[in-house]
C-alpha cells in the first residue's frame, strides 16, 4: 500500500488543521492539568478530596515513601497551576511538559495498584502521561509563545 491518503482531496485540510488541532491539544492538556493544581494552591474542594493539597501530602509520604512530602506537594500545586497554564500557551513547553510526564508517570505507579482501570480511573493520568510526552517530543508548536520568541528548542 502507498504512502497516499485514501482522499486525496481532504490532503489540504489536513495540513492546514494539523497546527491548529495540535494547540488546541496542548491546550486542553495544560488546562486540565490547571483543574487539578489551583484546588491544591487555594484549599478548595476538588471531587471527593475535601483537601486536595492534604491527599497530595499524603500519598507523598505513606504511598511514594518521599521525603519532604509537604514541599513536594506545593511543588506538584505549583507545577499543576503554572506549568499546565504555561504549557496550555505554549511556554518552556519543553521543560515543562516532561516534568508534567513524570508526575503523571509516578502518580499511575502510585495509584495504579489501588485504581482500577475503569472506575475511578488509572487510565485517566496514564493517558495525561502519554499526552505530556507527546508534548514533550513536539514542543510548542507553531501556535505558541515559545515559536514567537523564538525559543522552541
């Protein structure tokens, strides 16, 4: 089988959308990140977690067997917020991305045990993972800050 499109005549539509569906990924990716780091930051209710940054400390230290679980916590608040915020317009999409990829990667190992795969949903950041090292690989794409200032690595 060639390498040709099936429809020929849809080739321009493809090219064309193809930077646009991509920020719109990126951008759904860091907001939905965002919806899980401002609960923590402002001690709002988030689901069934009446104390999203407490469960965050928690699973830190009695489930990763971390160190230094309350700074941790903040450190993955912040990273949620303003890392998913900046990923969402495109900025240091490189080195924030894969940060993201690694939190999603250590909470999937860290849940993944208890979670199963449909309720309640392990599967919910193993495809966050899969999505941040997709980003990770592409960087910010033609429709982001880093393109305009000329930083995409």
């Amino acid at each position: 089988m060639s390498n040709q499109l099936l429809i020929p005549s849809l080739a321009p539509f493809y090219a064309a959308a193809k930077p646009a569906t991509y920020a719109v990924l990126r951008a759904a990716f860091g907001l939905t990140v965002v919806t899980h780091g401002v609960p923590k930051l402002f001690g709002v209710a988030h689901g069934s977690m009446a104390d999203p940054l407490g469960g965050s400390i928690k699973l830190i230290a009695n489930v990763l067997h971390l160190p230094f679980a309350p700074q941790l916590a903040m450190f993955v608040a912040l990273l949620e917020t303003f890392g998913g915020l900046a990923v969402a317009i495109g900025l240091a999409t490189r080195l924030i991305a894969p940060m993201l990829g690694v939190q999603m990667l250590l909470i999937s190992i860290a849940l993944g045990p208890t979670y199963p795969w449909i309720d309640r949903g392990v599967e919910y950041p193993l495809m966050l993972g899969f999505i941040a090292l997709m980003i990770s690989v592409h960087g910010g794409g033609p429709y982001s800050i880093d393109r305009r200032i000329g930083r995409e690595l």
